[in-house]
C-alpha cells in the first residue's frame, strides 16, 4: 500500500494547502499520508521563547485536528527524515517550498540523504514564491512599489481544493515534545488553523473597512493580527486575497499591499540571503556605532521600556507584555534604537527575534534595514523619527501608551507624550528621558555625513 510523507514546517494548516494535496495524490485512494513535524535545533534553539511556546501550541492545535496521527520527531532532518522514510516505507516526502537561507540548503541536504525517495516541494508560504517576479531585463526589484506593481500583474493561484480523501496513518512513533516554555505574565493569541480563520474573520467582517486609518493608530485594534498566524503557516495569504476578490476597496488595496511587503522582503531575502545579516547599503557599513556601560544602560532602558520617552516605552513594554508590537510603533522604537542610541540595527534585530511571536527572518531583519537607512527602500538614513511627534500623531488620546505605562495613566492627553510638560511634571516612578533628542539626531546626521564622505 503506497505511503507519502507530508513534513509540516511553515504551513501548519490544513486548508489551502498543495503540499498536503500533492501528498494526498501520490499516495492514492488506498494510500497513507503521514503526518510530521521535525525539532530541528538549528531552527528551535533559536527561537525566542514566544515563538517556542506558539509553536508548540501549534502543533497541538494541528494534531487534534490530524486526529492524533501528527508525528513528532527530533533531530537533524537530513537524517531524521531518510530514517522515517525508510521506517513507514514512504514512496516520496512532501513540503512547501522553504526559501529562507537555512530552509534551502536544509532541504537540499535533506534531498541528497533521501536518495531515490523524491522530496517534493509544491507552493510556498508566499502570494507569489520568491524569486518568480523580476524587472524586464530578469534582475530583481530593488524598491517595492515597481516589485507590487509587477507581483500584482504577475497574480497568484486560487486556494487549493479541499483535503477530503486523506487517509492520515496513525501509530507511528512520536518523540516527546521539547518542554513548553513558561512566559510567565505573557499573553499569546490562541494557536493553529481555526484560531487563525476565527481572527481573520473577525478582522475583515469588524475592522478591515477602517484599516486604511486605523493601521497607523497603535490605540485602536486597527490591524489584523494575524503575522503570527502567516509566519507559521496557520492560514495561507491566498486564502485572504481570495476572500476579498471583487472588493476593490481603498482599504483592501491597502491590506494587499502590506501582504506585498511581506512577499517583497522574502523575495530580497531569496536573492540576498546574505540580508539576514550585512546591509544592503554596504557604504553604511563603517557608521560609527556606540558603545561602553553608558551605551549599555541606555540599550537596557530601551529594552525594558524606561526611556522617558513614552511612545518608545510603550512600545518595548508591548514587546514585553504582548510578544508583538504595533507597526508604527516598530518603526519608531527602531528608530530610537538606531538613531538616537546609536546602536547597529542588527542589535534591535536580534532582540525583536528573541521577543517577537511573528519573529519572522524576512520581515524583520528588513524592516530594521528600512528604518535604519541601510535597507532596499527609499527611507534614507538622515529621516530619523521624533517620538514626540509621531506619538502625538498617531496616538493623539495618548490611549497607546496609558495602555501600556500606567504611571502615565493619569494624565491629560495633551501631556502624554511629553510628560514633562505637565502640571505636576513626571508622575512618580517614570523616568526623565534618557537622552535630548534634537541632540542626538544631530549626532546621527553628524556620523551619516561622516561615512558618507568616505
Ligand atoms: C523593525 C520592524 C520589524 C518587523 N519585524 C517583523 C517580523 O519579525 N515579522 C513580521 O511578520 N513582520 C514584521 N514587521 C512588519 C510589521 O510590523 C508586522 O508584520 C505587523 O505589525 C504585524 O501586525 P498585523 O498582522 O496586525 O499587520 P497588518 O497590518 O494586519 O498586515 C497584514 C499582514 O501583512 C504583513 N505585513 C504588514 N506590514 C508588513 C511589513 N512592513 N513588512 C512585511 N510584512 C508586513 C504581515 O504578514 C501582516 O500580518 C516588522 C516591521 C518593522 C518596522
């Protein structure tokens, strides 16, 4: 009786999902799929706690919805995956293309140690797989918007049908589970595929129709929440574009478009995985960075959400209460790391992978680029963003940040951004802003000047 493998890694679903039906196929009607999701420590043991913990509640939202039959093992794939092929006598091993850096040369020696066994890669975690969307002359896009003009004319597949028919086996041996991580006070989204559709529904059916406003306003719930869900695969993006097709709204052109932004980084990352780690401005290379106890105690208080600079604040203690931080707020506490404590973006970059639920290798290490001038986009290094004003802009109430620093919960709105300003001046127990920022945004531009003139 023939047997597939199915390996389960970023697409932890079961709908809208061509590996498992390809799965389903090569195994044929009287056929066995099993079901499987390896512990790879190169990938696990560095995965932040939330991300840890998200991932194993994951899994067992997917095995309840497997009945039982998902297979855990753990181990080094290239040789965990021949050794189970060969057990259950499976036929070919089925995945969803990875195009992270690790994920291909993993999945290349995975294909090499399976010998004879075909590792079969259909679709992606992406609208379109990385690398198919190129400029005329076949080089890739270097700035989005030419890349989402062409990624939208380029269109993606409908969802894949649905996964009736498969015959899950069940029995095989698991190893146990690495232990779940305590977060302590930490407070995750519900885990796996119905979760994600149950938020997903909730987003488009109450809020998407305001998203075009309410995505820049960190006080309201303005967004979909749903980046934990996209990085594990819980839901597919095509799943969402199909629901939308023939809602040609301002705010669902918007929506698409940050779903661009996703696809974007993971193309740049495909053609440049070096990205992760160097800049793609290599002419910033030689900034001058700070450091010594001083510069540790100002990188400590941004950690920790004690700047005295409340949208900063707000913003790291979301990090640390939430594992997720809002977008605009992403970008100014980026900003404050790089621009105003002058600290390299692979700093920032490394501390949001350790904290983020969506820790997300593409998204991340490019959005510190962007912010940090160093990236693909046109975000010059000298824009260097005012908390004060952008806090003022975009969380006006001050809603945000009285959510998130109760010492300032007290004050008027006109005062929460600068809580100096108020009657009584800094309520107790906030601390005075670690740095004058006109000051160091002149430093910044200083040391930009510098680098620039060689
Ligand atoms: C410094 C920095 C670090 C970031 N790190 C990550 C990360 O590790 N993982 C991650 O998923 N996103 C990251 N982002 C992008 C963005 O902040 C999050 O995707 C977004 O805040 C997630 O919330 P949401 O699901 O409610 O987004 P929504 O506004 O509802 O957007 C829908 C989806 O579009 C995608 N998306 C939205 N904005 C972006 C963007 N700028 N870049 C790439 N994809 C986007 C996400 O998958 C998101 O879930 C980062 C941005 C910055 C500036």
């Amino acid at each position: 009786m023939p047997t597939t493998l199915l390996w389960f890694r970023r697409d932890l679903r079961l709908h809208d999902h061509p590996a498992l039906l390809a799965a389903r196929d090569a195994a044929g009607p009287e056929g066995d799929v099993v079901p499987v999701f390896v512990f790879d420590d190169r990938l696990y043991g560095p995965s932040g706690e939330p991300r840890r913990r998200f991932l194993l509640d994951c899994l067992t939202a997917l095995d309840a919805d497997l009945d039982g039959a998902l297979v855990l093992r753990s181990g080094d794939p290239a040789e965990v995956l021949p050794g189970l092929a060969w057990e259950v006598a499976a036929s070919s091993v089925h995945v969803s293309a990875d195009t992270g850096p690790y994920g291909r040369r993993r999945d290349d020696a995975v294909e090499q140690a399976l010998g004879d066994v075909p590792l079969v890669r259909t679709g992606s975690p992406y609208l379109v797989t990385p690398g198919r969307v190129t400029t005329r002359t076949g080089t890739p896009f270097q700035v989005f918007s030419p890349f989402a003009r062409a990624w939208r004319e380029h269109g993606w597949r409908a969802p894949a049908g649905s996964p009736d028919g498969v015959r899950w086996r069940t029995g095989v041996r698991s190893d146990a589970p690495p232990p779940a991580p305590d977060l302590g006070d930490v407070v995750l989204p519900p885990a796996g595929e119905q979760a994600a559709l149950a938020a997903w529904a909730q987003f488009r059916d109450e809020r998407l129709s305001g998203y075009d406003e309410g995505r820049n306003t960190p006080g309201t719930n303005g967004t979909s929440r749903l980046s934990p869900y996209l990085k594990y695969g819980c839901l597919h993006p095509r799943t969402l574009v199909a629901d939308l097709a023939g809602e040609p709204t301002e705010a669902v052109r918007r929506y698409t478009d940050e779903l661009a932004w996703r696809d974007f980084y993971a193309d740049v990352l495909w053609h440049r995985p070096e990205s992760a780690r160097e800049y793609l401005k290599p002419e910033l290379q030689g900034m001058g960075y700070d450091s010594g106890p001083d510069a540790e105690a100002l990188v400590r208080a941004w950690e920790t959400g004690r700047t005295g600079f409340p949208i900063v604040d707000a913003g790291m203690r979301q990090l640390l209460g939430e594992a997720y931080v809002h977008n605009r707020v992403r970008m100014i506490v980026a900003s404050f790391l790089v621009k105003d404590l002058h600290q390299e973006w692979t700093r920032g970059a490394r501390y949001f992978m350790q904290h983020l639920v969506d820790g997300d290798l593409a998204s991340n290490q490019h959005g510190w680029q962007w912010v940090a001038g160093t990236g693909t986009d046109a975000s010059p290094y000298y824009r260097v963003f005012n908390p004060i004003t952008q806090g003022k802009k975009f969380d006006p109430d001050g809603a945000y940040v009285k959510r998130w620093v109760p010492e300032l919960r007290d004050l008027d709105p006109k005062h929460v951004h600068e809580p100096w300003t108020a009657p009584g001046g800094i309520p107790a127990g906030y601390p005075e802003p670690v740095v004058d920022h006109a000051h160091e945004r002149q430093v910044s531009l200083d040391r930009y000047a510098r680098v620039r003139a060689g």
